[in-house]
C-alpha cells in the first residue's frame, strides 16, 4: 500500500488554489488595502457621523473591526510601523487618524475645512512625517491644498494649487499622490475649453518643500486619477463626452503619449463609455483600472480592466448584480499578485448603497491556480470524478485530469 501511494504521489502535479471572492457590505466603504500583516483593512461608513476600522483576513473573514468619530474615511495607506493612516471628512473638518496594526488610535488631528472639504490623500514619507491633501472651497471653486505634516501630525507647511479646481466627491479620490522624491503631483481641473465642452486637465508637480516644479496643461477633459510610473512619469487619466483617455507624460510633463480607453466585453463588443476612477501599476509592469461602464441611463456597471505599460487590454472583469448601480471606487495589488477591489452597490427598491469589497486574482478572475506540472508533452484524455465517473470539468469539486502519458493531475477550483 505505501507502494501506490508513492505512485501516485509521483503521478500527481501540485496544484495550489487561490479563492477570490465577493462581499456585500452592510454600509458604504469608499477604501481597502492590503496590508503587510496579511489581509485587507477597509472604512465601513456608519452614517455620515462615524465610520469604523475592519481587517478581515485572505478569505474575507473578520478578524476585528472598531469604531472611528469621525465620518466617511476617504484614503486609508500603511505606515512604517505597520499602522494605519486615515483621512476622513467630519461636517466642516477634516480628520486624520492614526492608528497601531491593530486599529487602535495613537493620535487623531482636525484640520481647516468648510462644507466643500474632502480629503483626498494622506500617506506617510520616510522621514516619519506625513502628507495630508485635501480638496477645500466654495460650491462652485474647489482648490487642492497640500499639507506638509510632523509625525505628530502637526502642519509644518501649506501650498495651494493657484487657478485649478479639484473634484467635489468621492470620485476624485486618487487625483493626488506621492512622488519618488517624496513631493507631490497632483491632476487638477484647469480652464474650460470651448472646442470640447470640457475643462482641460491641468498637471502640478510639487517638490518636498511645497515648491511648484512647473504645470503643464492638456486639452483631454477632466482628470480622475494620476500615478507615478517605475520610470518616474507619470500616468492619468481623464473623462470627455466620448470616453476615458490614458496619458503618458515623461518625469517633466511632457507628453509621450495619449490612447483612448477600450474594453472588449465577453460578447466581443467593444466599449468605450468608461468612467474610471482608479489607476494602479501593476507587480509585472502593466496597470489596471477600475470604475464603471455605463450600461443605460441611470445605469452602471463595476468593471475593472488589465493592460499592459500602455493601456492595451490584457482582461477585465464587469461586475453585474442586477442593480441600477455598481461603481467601483478603488483598487490594490498586494504582493501574491491578487486585486482587492472596493465599491458600492444600489438597492433597487430602496435606493439604498451598500459597500462592495471584491477579491481577484491575478488573472481577473474570482478562483486563480498555480500549477506546478509533471514536464511531459502529454494530452488530456478524460476528466473523472473521485468515484471514477467521466464528467465535464465544473468547479467546486474534486476532479482527476487523466493523460495519455498515464500521469493523473487533481484539481479543486472554487469559483
């Protein structure tokens, strides 16, 4: 008996099995991240007046969750100590929160704020200080304002972005970011165009000093996101009245290249009524996106799309629960390659939103494998079940690849 099982043992490939998966949250989350502990940490709004603090583990389950003061959070990121730095918006203030990995608040700072204010982005620089940008203003003229933070969150210095507008909500979360020199770029809203009907997108770079670099200008619509790339450009995106545009522009702003934002549905039709509200580069070089496709009046659906380095799809995965509205807000890799994607979702007899948290693999997919095969120019034969019985390859069951080589391969994939 040990015998066969030597056997089969050599027979067999490895196969490991990653799960994705979906979660329909209770309330409204606008982030989560990976984190370097394992698991995601995301910001449940408890109504406008509180929100909380989860981690849940690889598999979506809770692990702790805890309460917050202050309103809906819009920008969580991981500090050095394996902490959590959050930014949230409480009525006319603002609010950054610091916490220990297990959630617990260390300090938490109210900064100036009326009721046009929204943070935007807070992340922690390798001095120990902090950089805090929020969008603040009038109804009808929204400023970017960048904050220079000690480790104890106390402001150190302030620039605001002269002749540009910021977004007013949720949607123009990723406008700003980090730079590698630890200064800022931010993707604003420069004068209205007449030609396009639409403002053009006005780039800032801002060095560690709160120094302006130079502002460059282009006449591509309103920007939702901007990153920097591994060749210190940087990447944005923006909205016109016939879809989504990529651009490239080297580390002085000048422009490398601009490519209209397409994807290609299961059917093979190809669209290009995108709203996309997060950009990231990806562990092999490419990027991925997220945000909605507009699936009718009223109407959109979550999608998020793989490129390579220059926005040609690769994959992209649409998210439809057969509501009126799911739009994703954000997304993250982590290390193993997987996407957490988070969102909302309407309730069509209620009109109410509850929170989307998603899971994929590398692939775009919601169950992900990585084999390791015996080396052999082999061809499948058949596919049976653990009693022996040929059946078509399913998931969510044991099933035995059989090879004219004689070698067997199981396999579990959970869909």
């Amino acid at each position: 008996m040990k015998h066969l099982i030597f056997v089969l043992a050599c027979l067999f490939s490895v196969s490991v099995f990653g799960q994705g998966w979906i979660k329909i949250l209770p309330n409204l989350t606008i982030d989560a991240i990976p984190v370097s502990s394992g698991g995601y940490v995301y910001t449940p709004v408890i109504g406008w007046d509180n929100s909380q603090i989860n981690k849940v583990d690889e598999n979506g389950e809770l692990l702790w969750q805890l309460p917050l003061s202050g309103g809906p959070v819009y920008s969580i990121s991981e500090t050095f100590d394996q902490g959590i730095l959050m930014c949230a918006v409480l009525r006319s203030a603002i609010e950054l929160i610091k916490t220990d990995e297990d959630g617990n608040i260390i300090w938490s700072n109210y900064y100036y704020g009326n009721e046009y204010s929204n943070p935007i982005y807070s992340v922690q620089l390798s001095d120990g200080s902090f950089i805090l940008i929020t969008i603040n203003g009038s109804e009808d003229d929204h400023i970017f304002r960048y904050s220079k933070l000690d480790n104890n969150g106390a402001v150190i210095f302030t620039y605001e972005t002269p002749n540009c507008n910021g977004g007013s909500d949720v949607l123009s979360r990723h406008t700003a970011c980090k730079t590698n020199d630890e200064g800022v770029i931010i993707a604003a809203c420069g004068e209205w165009n007449p030609n396009t009907n639409m403002n053009t997108a006005k780039l800032v770079k801002i060095d560690n000093n709160g120094m302006e670099e130079w502002v460059e200008t282009f006449d591509l619509g309103y920007p939702t996101a901007v990153i920097q790339t591994s060749d210190l450009g940087y990447l944005f995106t923006t909205v016109l009245s016939y879809g989504n545009f990529l651009t490239k522009i080297d580390s002085d702003g000048e422009l490398q290249w601009s490519n209209h934002i397409l994807f290609v549905l299961g059917s093979g039709e190809t669209r290009d009524d995108l709203f996309i509200t997060d950009i990231r580069q990806t562990n092999d070089g490419g990027l991925v996106l997220c945000g909605f496709v507009h699936d009718g009046i009223f109407e959109e659906q979550l999608v998020v799309i793989k490129t390579d380095d220059v926005g040609n799809e690769l994959w992209n995965f649409v998210y439809d629960g057969d509501t009126e509205e799911e739009i994703a807000f954000g997304i993250h890799q982590n290390d193993a390659g997987d996407f957490i994607v988070t969102g909302w979702t309407e309730d069509p007899d209620s009109g109410e939103y509850s929170g989307l948290l998603i899971k994929l693999g590398s692939e775009g997919t919601l169950s992900s494998s990585f084999t390791f095969p015996t080396p052999s120019n082999r061809k499948l034969e058949k596919v049976v079940d653990v009693l022996g019985r040929e059946v078509n390859h399913t998931t969510n069951q044991i099933l035995l690849h059989i090879y004219d080589d004689g070698s067997v391969e199981k396999k579990f994939v959970v869909d």
